[in-house]
C-alpha cells in the first residue's frame, strides 16, 4: 500500500495563524499575495522543537514567529533589544545593563560575564535556555563558559526568530529546560543591499549606529547554486548614572540612601591604633561613633558640599547609628547604565544543489564584540596593617600619618573631631587617620572586553525515496580576553604613596592634588594588564531522518517518524596572568598586586572537554483525524556523568475546524557547565571590600552594630569557586492550552505551563548565609577558639524553583480606510515562583510579584499590545509594553523593626508598574528603498522608582531588570536594494 501524505487542507485555524505570525500592519500591506499564497498551500516546514516536517505549525507547539518585518518595524537593532520585548524573556540580570557587576565571570552574583548578553525564558536562566543559529549549537561565551553572547548573532542576515516556549531536551538536549530561541538566516539572496541605523536618546547618552551590506549570486533554480554574504557593524555608545535624573540616589523621604562611606572627601573610620582608637561618645546624645565627616560635623559645611555626588549618611534608614556623622557617596549614579560597545559581524552561506533531491552547503559565521564595563572609581579603605600576617598587611592600605607633609591637614581633622566631641580617650593625637575615600585621581575603573567568536558549518540534506535527511558537522568557538583599561593601581607603590601622606583624601571642591601627587598615581597605573581570558569550543556532528513509517491508525495521515543521532564534544579553558594567584604569592599576588581588581586566577583551568553522545527518536501519530500525539525521547552520555533518558509527550486534538487543544509532558537533565565545577577556590579578604559582616551566630542577621555586644565588625575570607562534587539538575515541564480561531481574522492562544527543576546549582549571596544561618552553618567556617576565618560561597546544588505561568497571544485583522489593520497582543501572568533552600526544604512562599536580590525579578503580568494599519507605500505600527509592578526591596531599619514607614513621608512599599509606547512608520515609495523612523518610549517614561539600592540590586533607584534606562529615543533605519 502506497504511504498516506499529510493533508495540506488549509483550515481557519491554519490560515488565522499563519497571518497572525507576521504581526505588524506592515507585513499585511506589503506581502498581502504571498501570504494570501501561503494560506492556501500548505507546504511541509520544519518547526523549531520537532525534527518533524509538518503543516500544522498553527497547534503542534506553543511557538513564537517573529518575522524580520516585525524586528524592522519595532527599530529593534540586536538580539538583546529583541529579547527584551519579548514577554516570555524573564526580567533577570542578562542585559548590557543589568549585567554590570564588578565580579568575577561566573561568580556570585553571576552578573559577571564581561560584555554578555543572554536569554532567560521563563526564569530558567540564560544557561537553560538554548540558543541555536539554523537549528544548531554556537559555542557559550567564552570567559564564563555557560550562556550563549546574544552580541555574536549575525543581526543582518536573520530572516525570522522562532521561539518555542515549551521544553525541548528531548530533541536538542538536556539544556533546553527554559526553552530554545533559533535565530534563522535567509537561506539564499540574490541582489545587493544596504543598511544604515541611527538610535539616538533624546537626554543624550547611550546613542546606538549600525550600518551592513547583505549581497549575493546564483540562482539555486537555474544556476544550482547561490552565495551571499552579510556584513554589520554597531556601535553603542556608553550611558552613565549622571547622564539621567532618575538615578538620584539621595532621597530619604521614601526610604532611598547610599550605603557607602566613601567620597572625593574622606570620611574617618575607627580601629586599633588610628586617630579614632575606638567608639568616641558624641555630647549631642547619639551614643557611640565610629565612621565620621567633619563635613557632617555641626557647624560643618554639610556632605553635600564636601565633594561630587557627596550627601548626608542616612543612618536611620540603614539602622546604623554609630554612622549618623557619615557622609555618604552616590555610587549608583557614577556607575554605567549601558555599556559602551563596538560590534562586527560576518557571515555567509555557499549552497550548492547536487541534484534535484540533495543539497551541500557550508555556512560560516565570525564576530568581534569589543565592550567596555565602566565603573565609580576605586574606594580606599585603609587600617594598621597586621604585623603577624603579611599577605593580609600586603593588601591594606596604611591610613593618613602624621608628618610634615600632612601636618595641616591632619590638624584640621583633628581639631573638627575635637571641637564636637572634646578630649576623649579614644581622640588620640599623632595617631594615624583610618579613612574611606573615593579615588577620582585615578579615574573611573574599566575593564575591555574583546570576544571573537566563530562557527563554521557544513550540511547536507536531501531525501531518499520517501525519506528525508539532514546532516551537519560544525565548530564553533568563542574566544574572549579581559583588559584593565582605566582606574586601577598597583598596590605596592600605592601604599607607599599613602604611608608617606603624599596623597591627601581631605580635599574640598577646588581644591587638588600636588602635581608630585598626580604623577606618582599615573606613574602606577595598571592600564593595559590582562585580567583574565578564556575560550570555549563546541564541535557537533548529527543527522536526522525523517519520514513516513507507511502505516497508520485511525485517521487519514500516516505516521510520521523521526530518528537521529548527535556527538558533540565540549571544551573550555580559563586563564590569566599567574601574579592574580595570592595563595601563590601571598604578599604580591591578587589584590596585593593590583588594589581590589577582580582577578580569578584561583579559578584558572587548563583545557577541560567532555563528549557527549545521543540518539533521539520523534513520532507524530494521528491517532484520529482530528487527535495528533507526538511521543519523542532523546538518551544522552556524558562523560563524568553517565547517561540519561529524557521523553516528551504531546497531543494535539482538533475536535472542529476553528478549535485546537494542546499539551506536553517532558523531563529535564542538565550537568553543570566546567565553570561550575572545575574552577578552584578564590579566597578573597572581607575588609576594603565594602561589605560589613557580623557573626550571625551572636548577631542574628548577621549585620554589624557598634551598639550591640556581639555584632562587631568581622573579617573573614570569602570563598567563591568551583565544587567538582556537583551532581546533575532535573526537571519536569508541562503545558497544556487552546488554540481559537473562528475565523480567518482572528485568533486567540492560551497556555498554561509548569516547570519544576530541582538539584539547582547556584552560589549562594552572602544575604542568604546571613538569614539563613541555621540552615548554611557550615558555611560559616570557624578556627579552633570559634571565630568565623572564612565564610563559604562557592557553588552547591540547593533545593531548586518551582515556576508556573499562563501565556496568552491573540491576533485581529481587518481593512479600514482602504488599508489593512491589524492588532497583536501577547502576555505572560506569572502564577508562582518558589523556591527551595535545600532538597529537603519545603517550598518557600510565593515570590510572584515580590522583589528578589539576584537573578529573576517574578514580576507577576507583562504584554505587548500592537496596533497597526498600512495602506500603499505607509505602514505604521504602535506598540504599548507594560511591566508590572512589585513589592519594593524593604530597607534595612524598616525590615529590622528599627524605623516606622510613617516616619518617610513619601515611602511607598510597592514600586510602579512600568509602561512605555513606541510608534514607528516604514515607506516603501521610492524603488529598493525602504525607510523606517521610530520612537522609542513615546512618552520618555522614567523607570519607575524603587529603594532597591547596588548592594540590593543592579540599579541606583531603579531596576534594570524591568526598565530601560535610555529613555525616549528615535531611530531612523534606511535599506536601499541595489539590485
């Protein structure tokens, strides 16, 4: 018996689809014939999540389409600005702004990826959520080694984004927990064309420019070849913390105030042996002090007046009373907003046609994304340096002395302090001034990031008799190397500077440093020394086949069947400069070599690989005409990790014409990257860190207070690095929804999905350790009379997240005016995010609409709302997105009972949701030319307000994992076809 085909029956269903994927009003006025054409024949495609040809792309997965004239008509210039509209993407820290810690790559707070840009759907993580370029692997970047850089994809050459929003580890592997993002290139061009771009803010600052080339020959019909090649370049130029109001960091009156003591004017720190040898006891009755302005003094000229982005320490907010004489600094707002950064791009595709039946081609794929972290300037904090430990003494910086050079000024301080607080045992003259003080001498620091990454790909695909194939062999690297560019200082020299008192840190506005000063800080500058570098490598070959199995059940269609097989080989190295070591070299090595600079030599590994082995096997069953399900199951071998059987089950039932149901069941396993597990154990010191530690075993919380016995200041060493001990992540995701279309101008989508992953592999933040010293007591590690020594934050597999969530999409089209319109909405409601200390902690309480330190922010609701009509050579499209609002961060005093929210008048719990406009027009009446102008945030919507501060998040008054700080911008994009 012959085998069945699959019907290609256009439905309302289908044809609602297939024109709700090209969302914009532009693409309905401008390629109206070729989509009347696709509505009516069915061709066989391949979707992202199935190896499967099939025609019913409308209801097999829950699958985004964003075509490249939507991408076109929304201005959008990148891969990360792409993501960001998307509502599946969740708010976390992968974005050029919000990913600007100063850590490590890899570490901590895991913001520390020089220059990356990730996908995280559904709160997953970027490093479970696959990225693939044409339906295969690219290599993660290559200092971190875990997430794929958004800023390698060849932008200019992509012809649609296909998002699955369901897990795929059956099909592509165990990392696809989150879902998959397949960037999609055109596969043959014939012509010549060229782009130009301008993105440019209307407060200034953070302007973007691109330009590219796209051309190619040969006709694959006629000639049985074709060649093209894509050329971009973009530009982002650097956004700061001053350039935008919102970053005002000094606003006490809703709860909102730096928590730093170091400015351009110092600020006088106590300790053994220095000018403050203790608590001084102030006369006005605020109790003990230890951290004291002169400027904050009464009758002193105010913080505020002390220096740049200076202003009083709002000690009450803090609960820190020993600090109410501090001044504080606005560190946020010297701090980078957007990174600068400066891409290339290349790729091209030769593909040749053997024969009517089989087709070679090769694809090759470059970038070089140089990018510049830019942050506030170093913070000197300076003590006694230890006379029994010399790698500790190494890193200290001696405090102000008393000599001929210093004499005047350290008779003003001393006579300041002795005039408020008068003769005290613990006001010692001739004692050194301990001091925290911001550095501008030296510059803001930078590091320069360079990352080349590449991928070359040979393919063959074709069919025989009844059965199609596709094979694939590829290498794909990333490459990337850290440089410290500005505002770093060797140690050595610069403690000497600071013992002799040739630098004065009790300058006032107007005041400078002696041109000796200035000459001996450049004269140690550490410009141009590598911090780190590392690559990654991904070689992968596969094949698939597919077809007909020449029988079936109850329905019309045959089953369909898919089998495959996959080896792909893994490799990463991370290195550096051996001085970065200190356990090597303890009294010159790391932070005694160059003063507080991130290095990670402890975290260097020579080449680590692994292989991994798979097959896969994919079966589309029509069980009855209108009831498909799909039962697929992938086994992967890793080496050091063993094997594992992932499955997935899905159905799709098709009761009448306009209505479809759809589900999946599916399991996750996903080993830990090199990073995680091979890296060795950074011991960083506490102290100049800018970090206050207490026992929380005497101080519950684990925070200092002068005041109260057992809630010193400690400094222990913390602990960051590998654990090769880890085991495997799993996870189970489901989803079942419904498809509505009662026509072919409208259709509707709903989706409801779980994912539960458990073993998750985190480090833990050192707010965790504290409120949760019962449970992480180990961590808090101890010498033998029982003081903590180290604390421990290197990574462990906790307990793990439980996400639910309901995704709804709907399209609407008709003709007004002479015109087509159409409206597109898509939202996400996230239902729950909980998550699980350890693997035998109970779950914790909803964290759905609540402020989160790190990671994800579960912003409860988010949507595009889409409007748009074209009519002849205009197209115009407004687009409302909206983010919801949350419960704020709630600062230190108020959560500790020590402030009453009554007391700020403008205080407010709950942050804003976040909601911004953008229009655009596109014409099309001059031949080959195509314009598009488009402004951003409509509206120039501020970011809306929160006390989340960077000790407490990623922003200075505001959330970068919600908001774009650029504000309102235009953008004008011209492509010209030559021919």
């Amino acid at each position: 018996m012959p085998a069945r085909r699959p019907s290609l029956r256009p439905t309302h269903l289908a044809t609602a689809i297939l024109l709700g994927l090209a969302v914009p009003g532009v693409v309905f006025a401008q390629d109206e014939a070729s989509t009347s054409s696709a509505a009516h024949t069915l061709d066989t495609v391949n979707v992202t999540g199935s190896r499967i040809k099939r025609t019913d792309v409308e209801a097999a997965l829950p699958i985004t389409i964003i075509q490249r004239a939507e991408i076109e008509a929304q201005g959008i210039s990148s891969a990360e600005q792409l993501l960001q509209q998307l509502n599946i993407a969740t708010s976390g820290s992968d974005s050029l702004a919000a990913n600007n810690s100063i850590s490590p790559p890899g570490q901590a707070d895991g913001r520390g990826n020089n220059g990356l840009s990730g996908a995280n759907l559904r709160g997953q993580g970027a490093d479970a959520t696959l990225v693939l370029l044409n339906g295969r692997r690219v290599a993660a970047h290559g200092l971190g080694g875990q997430v794929v850089d958004l800023n390698s994809i060849p932008f200019q050459a992509i012809d649609r984004v296909e998002v699955l929003r369901d897990g795929a580890s059956a099909m592509y592997g165990t990392d696809a927990i989150g879902g998959v993002i397949n960037f999609i290139t055109r596969s043959d061009y014939q012509g010549l064309s060229a782009t130009l771009g301008a993105d440019v803010t209307d407060e200034g600052g953070g302007n973007i420019y691109r330009v590219g080339l796209l051309g190619g020959v040969g006709d694959l019909d006629s000639d049985r070849w074709n060649v093209w090649l894509a050329w971009n370049h973009k530009k982002n130029e650097i956004l700061t913390g001053k350039d935008r109001d919102f970053t005002n960091s000094f606003r006490p009156d809703r709860g909102l105030s730096p928590d730093s003591r170091g400015g351009p004017f110092a600020t006088i720190g106590s300790g053994a042996g220095t000018l403050i040898n203790g608590n001084l006891t102030d006369p006005l009755g605020g109790g003990p002090q230890n951290w004291v302005n002169i400027a904050d003094l009464p009758g002193g000229i105010g913080c505020e007046n002390a220096g740049d982005l200076m202003g009083p320490y709002a000690n009450e907010i803090w609960d820190y009373p020993t600090f109410r004489y501090a001044c504080a600094w606005d560190y946020g707002r010297a701090r980078t907003l957007q990174q600068a950064s400066e891409t290339n791009q290349l790729i091209g595709r030769f593909t040749f046609n053997i024969s009517d039946r089989h087709q070679f081609y090769i694809e090759a794929m470059g970038s070089e994304v140089e990018s510049k972290r830019r942050f506030e300037a170093l913070q000197f904090t300076t003590a006694i340096p230890s006379t029994t430990n010399p790698a500790t003494a190494a890193g200290t910086l001696d405090p102000y002395p008393l000599n001929d050079l210093t004499r005047a000024t350290y008779d003003m301080v001393y006579g300041a302090l002795l005039g408020h607080f008068g003769p005290q045992a613990n006001l010692i003259y001739g004692n050194p001034i301990a001091y925290r003080w911001r550095c501008y001498e030296c510059g803001p620091r930078q590091y320069t990031t360079t990352t080349k990454a590449m991928r070359l790909m040979l393919g063959l695909d074709g069919s025989i008799g009844n059965w199609n194939y596709t094979t694939g062999l590829s290498r794909s690297s990333s490459k990337a190397e850290s440089v410290l560019t500005n505002g770093f200082v060797f140690t050595a020299p610069l403690k000497e500077m600071l013992r002799t008192g040739l630098i004065n840190p009790f300058l006032l506005p107007g005041q400078s440093q002696t041109p000796e000063a200035l000459a001996a800080l450049e004269s140690i500058s550490a410009d141009g020394t590598q911090l780190y570098s590392g690559e990654t490598t991904t070689t992968t070959f596969d094949a698939t086949f597919t077809g007909s199995l020449g029988f079936g059940l109850w329905a019309k269609d045959d089953v369909q069947a898919a089998f495959g097989a996959e080896w792909r080989r893994e490799e990463y190295e991370f290195t550096g400069p051996a001085l970065w070591d200190s356990t090597m070299y303890p009294t010159t090595g790391g932070s005694a070599w160059i003063y507080q600079a991130a290095g990670d030599a402890n975290n260097y590994m020579t080449g680590k690989a692994r292989n991994v082995k798979a097959v896969y096997a994919e079966f589309l069953v029509p069980v009855l005409d209108s009831l498909n399900a799909t039962i697929s199951g992938r086994y992967d071998d890793y080496d050091g990790f063993g094997g594992t059987f992932n499955p997935k089950y899905s159905f799709k039932w098709q009761p009448v014409d306009w209505l479809a149901f759809r589900g999946s069941y599916s399991t996750g396993f996903k080993v830990p990257d090199f990073a995680k597990l091979f890296r060795g154990t950074t011991e960083s010191p506490s102290i100049g860190a800018g970090v206050d530690i207490a026992d929380p075993a005497t101080c519950p919380g684990g925070d200092p207070d002068a005041s109260e016995a057992g809630c010193e200041n400690i400094y222990p060493t913390i602990l960051t690095g590998g654990n090769p001990n880890l085991k495997p992540e799993e996870s189970e995701q489901r989803s079942i929804g419904v498809v509505f279309a009662p026509t072919s101008n409208f259709n509707v989508s709903v989706d409801w999905w779980e994912i539960e992953r458990l073993a998750t592999v985190r480090s833990t933040t050192l707010r965790e350790l504290k409120d949760n010293y019962d449970i992480f007591r180990e961590n808090w590690i101890r010498d033998a009379s029982g003081n903590v020594v180290q604390i421990d934050q290197r990574y462990v597999n906790t307990g793990g997240t439980l996400t639910r969530g309901i995704e709804v999409d709907a399209n609407l089209r008709g003709e007004l005016a002479g015109g087509n319109w159409n409206i597109h909405f898509n939202g996400n409601y996230l239902d729950q995010y909980k998550t699980k200390t350890l693997e035998t902690s109970p779950w914790s309480a909803d964290q759905v609409g609540s402020y989160t330190q790190w990671g994800i922010l579960p912003i409860e609701w988010k949507h595009t709302l889409s409007v748009g009509w074209a009519k002849g050579d205009w197209a115009h499209t407004l687009t409302q997105v909206y983010r919801d609002g949350y419960k704020d961060w709630v600062p230190r005093a108020i959560s500790r009972g020590a402030l009453d929210p009554a007391d700020l008048p403008n205080y407010d719990p709950d942050v804003d949701e976040y909601i911004t406009y953008n229009y655009s027009v596109s014409w099309t009446g001059m031949e080959g030319l195509k314009a598009t102008f488009g402004i951003r945030n409509l509206l120039n919507t501020d970011p809306p307000f929160t006390v989340a501060y960077l000790d407490y998040g990623g922003g200075s008054g505001w959330e970068p994992r919600v908001a774009d700080p650029r504000g309102r911008a235009f953008n004008l994009v011209l492509e010209y076809k030559f021919f």
